[in-house]
C-alpha cells in the first residue's frame, strides 16, 4: 500500500484577473491536506476510486451521473497513461480522504487530484517533478473549472508561496516575514466555474471596464509582492482589502463574504478579502499573533461555519 497526500491552498491576491493574463499571488494551506491511499486488489477487480467523504466508491470503466465521478476518472487514468500503466488492465484501491472543505476556493479538487498523481506516481515507482505533476493536475482542472488559470494546481504542486502569470514560468519568491492568515469559510457553496464563467459574460459585454478593473489587480498584485518581500504586513493587508474592493466591482463577492470581510476588519485585521472564485466558499485576513484570537471570534459571530489559521513562510 502507498500513501501520497497534498495540501490545500488560498489566493492571496489576483483571482479571477489572472485568468486574463494579470499576476496573482497563491500560498499554500500546508495542514489542510487532501490525503490518498492505493492497495492493489485482485487481478480482474479493475480501478475502484474510493471517494470516503462523498460515500461513493467510482469504478474507473463505468460512466457515472454526478459531478464527481468523471473529474476523479480522469486524473486517475491520466496519471495511469503518464507512468506507462493502461488504466483497464490495472487492479487498485485508491481511497481518497480529504480536510479540505469542498466548494470553498481552498483548492480541494486541485489537492485531492494532485493527490492522486503523486500517489499513482509513487505506486508504479516512476518518480515526476512537480511541474509534471502540475500538468498533469492542470487537465483536471479544466473539468472542474471550465478555463483555468493553471494557478491552482502550481501551488498545490509545488507547495511554495508562487507568483503566477498563466503562460510564464513557475516564479516563488521571499517571504520577508511570517504572516499569518485566518481564512474564514462562508459556508455558501460556489463553484468556481460559475463565477469564472460569469465574469466572462460580464466581461464580453463591457471589455474596456474589465480589462481597466483587471490592470488595476494587476498593479495591487506587483505592490503585495513587494510588501511580502520586504515584510511589510501593514502594505499587504492594505492590498488585500483594496483587492476585494475590485472583486467586488467584478461582481464575485456575496453578502456572507461582505460580512465577513467587514468583521474582520472591524477586529482589527490590517487587510482582508475574499479568497478564490468567490460568491461563497472562503475569504481571508491577515493578522498578528496577537490579532488572530479576535479576528477569529468575529468571524464566528457573524456566521462563519468554520475558521482556520494557517502561518505563510
Ligand atoms: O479554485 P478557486 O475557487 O480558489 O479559484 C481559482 C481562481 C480563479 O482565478 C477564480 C480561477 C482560475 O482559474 O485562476
């Protein structure tokens, strides 16, 4: 039996205008992790995916009527093809475990895929770097996100810190100093394809607004890189909240997402924003040691299902 695991992981800044060629900035969840586990079964059982949060076990040669089944299919028989196995000839167990919550922008489809690489990888022995496994994981990610910037599963693959521009080169970067975020989930589902899908119509019906709304991210993006460099925490939060503002002008923010951003600020936090595609799913604050009790007892007041910290270095 071989076991592989990967993380989850939150924008910091950027979403949705680096799916038009602005920069963004993503960091791994590194203690929110997706996890699998592959025992070889008897000659003849076939590829059984077993999805033990979702209580379905998928065989990989049958079609399925759900949303699940054919993103998780196709990793598996990708990553198959990519380590010279044929997927109708194998015989495995791969059971898929994830603490990663589900529809939140915290990068569960992208880790649990990216899971599945590594650990089908591991399995046949045949070793792949991470920009292989990101590739790989990227294919996914146009099921799950119809037209994905590929920033989700370079994060999740190289569990670094990155700046990301779709189309160049992989690029991490310095933190200047440890920063803590508390990432705040909404408990509203979003699907990432929906909001991504709205901004393109929003955009196609009035470019020039958009393309003006993504330069301006863009900008805010090169200034939080800059203030994580340097160390600057008060210059990044200022960044953060200056980029939810122009999410919210793309129209992905929401009313728990508002509240929750407001909370957080209110608490003290020096910057927040909502986090990924937005709609629902997960926003985040940038806070100190000192900050993070407060912050974190406002969110719960306002109505968030589930609080988490996690420390960017
Ligand atoms: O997976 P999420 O919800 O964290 O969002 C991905 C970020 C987007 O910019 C909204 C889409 C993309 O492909 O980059």
């Amino acid at each position: 039996m071989v076991t592989s695991s990967a993380a989850g992981k939150t924008i910091l800044l950027g979403e949705h205008a680096v799916v038009y060629g602005r920069p963004a900035i993503a960091v791994p969840v590194s203690d929110l992790r997706a996890t699998v586990q592959i025992t070889p079964i008897s000659p003849g059982e076939g590829v059984q995916i077993d999805a033990a949060d979702l209580g379905h076990v998928y065989r990989l040669d049958e079609s399925y009527d759900d949303d699940d089944a054919l993103p998780l299919q196709t990793t598996v028989r990708n990553a198959l093809y990519a380590v010279g196995a044929d997927p109708d000839k194998q015989a495995l167990r791969i059971t898929i475990r994830s603490r990663i919550p589900i529809a939140s922008g915290m990068g569960s489809g992208t880790a649990v895929a990216t899971a599945l690489v590594r650990g089908i990888s591991r399995h046949y022995r045949q070793p792949m770097a991470p920009d292989v496994v990101s590739e790989l994981v990227y294919r996914t990610e146009i099921l799950l996100h119809g037209t994905p910037s590929g920033i989700d599963n370079t994060v999740v693959a190289f569990e670094e810190p990155v700046y990301f521009v779709r189309g160049s080169g992989v690029e991490t970067f310095p933190v200047g100093r440890p920063f803590t975020l508390i990432i705040g989930d909404s408990g509203v589902p979003a699907r990432t394809r929906y909001a991504v899908d709205g901004v393109r119509r929003r955009r196609e019906s009035d470019p020039a607004r958009y393309d003006k709304l993504f330069d301006e991210i863009g900008a805010i993006v090169e200034r939080g890189r800059e203030a994580i460099i340097q160390g600057e925490l008060a210059d990044l939060g200022q960044t953060m909240t200056e980029n939810h503002a122009l999410l919210r002008a793309i129209q992905v923010s929401g009313e728990m997402l508002e509240r929750l951003v407001c909370a957080a600020l209110e608490a003290g936090a020096p910057g927040a924003k909502l986090s990924g595609g937005g709609i629902g799913g997960c926003m985040i604050a940038l806070t100190d040691e000192a900050g993070a009790k407060d912050v974190t007892e406002a969110l719960y007041r306002v109505g968030a299902r589930r609080v988490m910290v996690t420390v960017v270095r």
